[in-house]
C-alpha cells in the first residue's frame, strides 16, 4: 500500500513500503470470529484470577456483595470498579441468554393484547451486582473497609487517604522522578506526585515542559537529538523490586494486579482494548517464523540458562561488535541474494556449530534481524495487549502514559518480555552512537515501529491514510518511549508487593482460622495465641534485631547478624565476603589430618545477593540498597538466604 510521505516521518514510510514490498508474498493475518456476547468478560476475569467466579455463574450460584468485598479486599477502589464491572456485564450477559434458553410460563400463556406487562431495565441485573451507593454515614457495627478500598496504595503504616478522583485512583506505577535542575537552569518548578502513599513520583518540570504536548515529530526536530524528561528511579527503602526479582508463583499474581490496573486505567480514559486475536501459521522447527517459547526452550536444551533465543543474540553481538558506527544501520538496504543466503545458514548451520557470517555485511544482517521480528508468529508485544501499546498515546498525560506501558511489560511472558530487553538495550547503544552512525531515537524509533507493529495488524481491509498517519506516529512514540524510559519500565511498583504482602497474610490468617475450625471450644485461645506470634512493630523496635542468614553454598554456611537502621541487604551480603585475615576454609584431610585450607573457600562475591524468603512473600531478590531493619518490620517472620545470580 503506496502512503504519501508525511513529514517528519520519512523514515517510517520508507520502512513501510519496504516491508511492503519485500514481504507481499507472506501470509497475511486471518482475523479470528466475533466473540460471543459475554467471552470477553469471561476471559477477562480468567486472566485477572478470578475463574471461580465463571464457574460459580456457571453452576446457577450467585455471588453476594459481601463475597464480592472479600474477593477483592487487597484491590485498590479503582482495581475493585474494574472487577466490578466485568463481573456486572457478565451477570446480565448470562441472565440474558438464560431468558432465551428457558421457557418461561409467560411464553406459554401470553398476556392479553390490551394488558401492559413491564418489565423494568434494572430487574436484569441482580442486586448482588449492582452498584451500591456510597454510604456517608457508617454505622457503629460496620466492619472496617479493606486497606487497598480507598486509594491505590497499601501502606505499611496502616494509613489510607480518600481518593478525590477516579482518573487518579490507583497504583502508582513507577517510582520515578525528574533529575534535579538548578535554579538557574528552570524558572518555575512543578512538583507532581502520583496518588499513592506507597510510591510517589515526583517530577520537577518547568511551565513550558508541562504545557508541551509530546510528540515524536514536534519533540524532535532534530532526528539526532533527545529532548525528553529525564527521570531516575525513586529510592524506596524496602528495596526497588525489578521483575525477575521475584518468583515464578509471585509474578503470576503480579500479573493479575496488573492486568486489573491497565483496565481501570483505561477504563477512566474511556479506552476500549480487547486482545488481538489473528490466527497465524506457526512452525514447529527451524528458527524464523517460530515462536519465542519454543526458540528459547530449544536453546535451553544446549545451553541451560538461555533468555533469549540464541540466533537473536548472534544478530545482536555481531551488530554491536562490527556495526555500531555503520551510518544507516537499520535505514540502508541489503542484497536479497546475501540476506537470503544468510537466513539459510543460519537455520542449517547454526546448531550445527558450522556457521560463519561470511560475506555478509552489516546491513544484510540488520536486514534479517528485522525480518526475524517481524516473522514471530506471535509479536514481540505480545498478541493479548498488542493494541494496547499504541492505545497508550490516547492517555493524555505523561506519567500515565509511563504507568501504562510498565504494566503492559509486566504483562508480557518471560520469553518476550527478556527478548524485548535485549532489543532495547541494543537499540539504546545504537542511539549513543548516533553521532557515527546518523541513527537518531527518533530514527531508531520510526524504522522499528513498523517492524514491531505492521505486519500483525494488517488484514485484508486496508486502512485509510488519516489512520495510518495516525498509527504512525503513535506507534513510532511508543518505541520511542521504550528506549528511553526502559530502565524505569521494569521495575515493579512497590505498591503492588503491598498489595501481594496483604494477599499473602489474609491466605494464611484464613488458613489458621480453618484449620481451628474442628476445635471449637479452644478456637478463640488457640487463635488469639497463633496471631500473638507475629510481633507488632512497637516490640521489633524496642529489641535488639538479629537476623539468622544463610549461605548453602558459600563455605560460611551461615551467620547471625545484628541489624541497626543504617543494615543494608549489602552490608549483610559483606559478611560473607573475604577479607584480609580470613583463615577459613573448606574442611580437608592430608595424613590421618583434618583442617581447613583457606585456599579453597568460598566466598560471597557481587553476583551475590541476598534473598527473603517466606512470610509474606514466597521469594525476592532484595536490592543491595534495602533497608533491612525497615524490611524485617513489614515481614519479620522472613528467612535470609544469600545466593548467586548471573545479573540482576
């Protein structure tokens, strides 16, 4: 499809009719059937965890307000409208296709022409689902809200504030803020903060920063030149969590509070996403054109550890090594003859420990790295939130815009979201040697946008060009704002660890309560003996804190360590590292001997990081910046272990 150059953005039109061209003979996406009225709210609530809520319509059970309050009390107001919802739409969905299904007696025995039967639109939605009005007045015996139901942050003090918008009810998202201007460089400051007590992000951006709308085109009249707010990660003395920091069962329901935040937050900007649904051939064998998950675990097989498929890293390290200050790395053409040659040995050779890059030049090989994007059969974004990435540039503010596409990496599987990583620190390197290479973010961002999000949005319909301009631009300020913000869009927002913490807790005080159950006569002294265990923070901080930490597999095995409020977890991980003077060692025996030879320890070295296990969490890998007496307060019940890890 031929589109007029639009300027500013020659870059992408010209990636556009070259991918047009070059891959007019590929399959094209087949769009998937219609869902049935009600299968996206069904899928919906599978995704956000709540499947026993299908079931249970499913089976003819109802479920009441103070069911619904209790499956939601570690949500946030914002999170729990969002539920709420979905779960509204679902029930009047089924009450109606129940009214088709069943043959009622009015259906048999009709009313008279001349009698009026009225059948009020609120009787279709059960009581139990609709939205109550919000009491003013509470009343002596009314049982306390849950932490998360007023704003969207769980504090550790206790304390919640009332929300005074719905736009700004919520988790915030990323504990970031602006780098530090002086004086002389800003007239007038702003400080804006998120609405959660939690984590605030604090931005400090002149009059003229704020009022500037951004755009790819507008902000960057020169492709070579990055104008965009500079923000750095806020402290937070709990220890800033990145994703694979936690475990595999802990990501999963981090998953589930994001999915649910991304629609609240679309839902107050009136943004209507649903998951793309395209039906792709998918291979079984070979390497382009197969699916993220099966590269990676067919690499894994060789090379135990792999993230990455490994024919994407090869592109990546040859790229970095022989083409980082090539000009028009991603923009200049190649031989078809070299690019086919070299996608064929590299799906013959590659494995076979045969292959060599050849006569293959730098753009050759850009070229068929972008053709590998562009083949996944499911994209790099991922097919259930791929619109939602350009979506994004509908929120008309900055910090939301942020907050959306950190949820939507946070949704991503481990395959793509490590792959997208990759990429994007790789892009990042290119730009820096944008003054070599005439690569630019803004260039870097219009060629990889259609790559990453042309193909698998085309269909048989063409769009208009007042759409594809507008795509165009959208997209392309998206993959700029990837690159740029990437080391704060992978973190995840403290809040959410809050509200995974409360999870954990409310689990096992049910738990205890069940299980106390068949001993009624000595529940209430048994129950009240088993909370008595946890001590409260006024007892942690009138004693002395020692901590038992672990280290199977250093030759310190273990230690006890005294924490006082300036205890990092790297002060902790320092105890187990070798000084000067050390004589331990592992345990040998020479000539009927036994002793230690220090020549053979163990010790902690920086790929070491200190873990807390257990409590309330099932694992987390702590930043060395933690503040462990802060942390033993919140989940004193904890067990320290220190263990290695390849990079954080």
């Amino acid at each position: 499809m031929a589109v007029s150059s639009h300027k500013g953005m020659d870059d992408y039109w010209n990636e556009f009719q070259t991918i047009e061209q070059s891959d007019s003979h590929s399959d094209e996406d087949e769009l998937s059937k219609t869902p049935d009225e009600g299968e996206i709210e069904e899928a919906w609530l599978k995704r956000a965890g709540y499947s026993h809520v299908i079931s249970q319509f499913k089976e003819g059970g109802d479920i009441s307000e103070a069911d619904l309050d209790l499956m939601t009390s570690s949500l946030t107001h914002a999170q729990r409208e969002a539920v709420r919802k979905r779960i509204n739409i679902l029930t009047t969905t089924m009450r109606k296709k129940d009214k088709v299904t069943k043959i009622h007696v009015k259906d048999i025995f009709a009313a008279p022409k001349d009698v009026h039967v009225h059948t009020s639109h609120a009787n279709t939605l059960p009581q139990a689902y609709t939205t109550p009005k919000r009491n003013t007045t509470k009343s002596p015996d009314q049982r306390p809200s849950s932490p998360f139901s007023h704003k969207g942050g769980y504090s550790m003090a206790g304390g919640t504030n009332e929300i005074t918008s719905y736009v700004d009810a919520g988790v915030a998202t990323l504990g970031i803020h602006h780098r530090t201007k002086s004086k002389n460089e800003a007239n007038h400051l702003y400080n804006f903060s998120d609405t959660s007590d939690d984590m605030e992000i604090h931005l400090d951006f002149t009059t003229e920063e704020l009022e500037k709308p951004f755009s790819p085109v507008a902000t960057f009249p020169d492709p070579h030149r990055i104008e965009l707010p500079a923000f750095d990660v806020s402290s937070d003395p709990l220890g800033i969590t990145y994703i694979g920091d936690l475990a595999d069962c802990d990501i999963e329901r981090v998953r589930e509070l994001a999915f649910i935040e991304l629609t609240a937050l679309l839902d107050a900007y009136n943004i209507d996403h649903k998951p793309m649904k395209r039906k792709r051939k998918v291979k079984d064998q070979g390497i382009f054109g197969l699916p993220l998950k099966l590269l990676v675990e067919q690499d894994q097989k060789r090379s135990p550890g792999t993230k990455v498929p490994v024919v994407f890293q090869a592109m990546i390290d040859y790229l970095e090594k022989e083409g980082l200050n090539t000009e028009g790395i991603f923009r200049v053409s190649a031989s078809d003859a070299r690019t086919k040659q070299l996608r064929q040995d590299l799906e013959d050779k590659l494995y076979q420990g045969l292959f060599s890059w050849g006569d293959a030049g730098v753009h050759d090989v850009a070229v068929v790295f972008k053709q590998f994007l562009r083949e996944l059969p499911s994209p790099l974004l991922s097919n259930e939130n791929f619109d939602a990435f350009p979506q994004v540039c509908n929120i008309p503010d900055l910090l939301k815009q942020l907050k959306a596409l950190n949820l939507l990496i946070i949704l991503l599987t481990d395959e793509h979201r490590n792959t997208l990583k990759v990429l994007l620190r790789f892009l990042r390197k290119i730009v820096s040697h944008s003054n070599m290479n005439k690569m630019g973010l803004n260039n870097i961002a219009m060629i990889m946008a259609p790559n990453l999000f042309l193909l698998h949005a085309r269909s048989k319909e063409k769009l208009h060009l007042e759409t594809e301009l507008k795509k165009a631009e959208s997209t392309s300020k998206i993959v700029t704002m990837l690159i740029h913000y990437q080391d704060s869009l992978w973190t995840v927002p403290s809040s959410f660890i809050a509200q995974l913490r409360h999870q954990y807790t409310v689990e096992a005080h049910r738990k205890a309560d069940k299980s106390l159950l068949s001993k009624f006569s000595r529940k209430k002294e048994k129950t009240e003996d088993k909370y008595k265990k946890l001590p409260n923070n006024d007892q942690l901080e009138s004693q002395d804190v020692v901590i038992k930490v672990q280290a199977p597999h250093l030759t310190k095995s273990s230690a006890l360590v005294q924490l006082d409020n300036s205890t990092t977890a790297a002060d902790v991980v320092d105890k187990f590292k070798c000084e000067n003077g050390d004589t331990i060692g592992e345990v040998e025996t020479s000539a009927g001997h036994v002793y230690r030879n220090p020549n053979n320890a163990h010790y902690a070295h920086d790929t070491d990081y200190l873990f807390e296990v257990g409590g309330n969490i099932a694992e987390r890998c702590l930043d060395p910046r933690t503040k462990m007496m802060e942390l033993y307060h919140v989940n004193p019940t904890a067990e320290w272990v220190i263990k290695s890890r390849k990079y954080r």
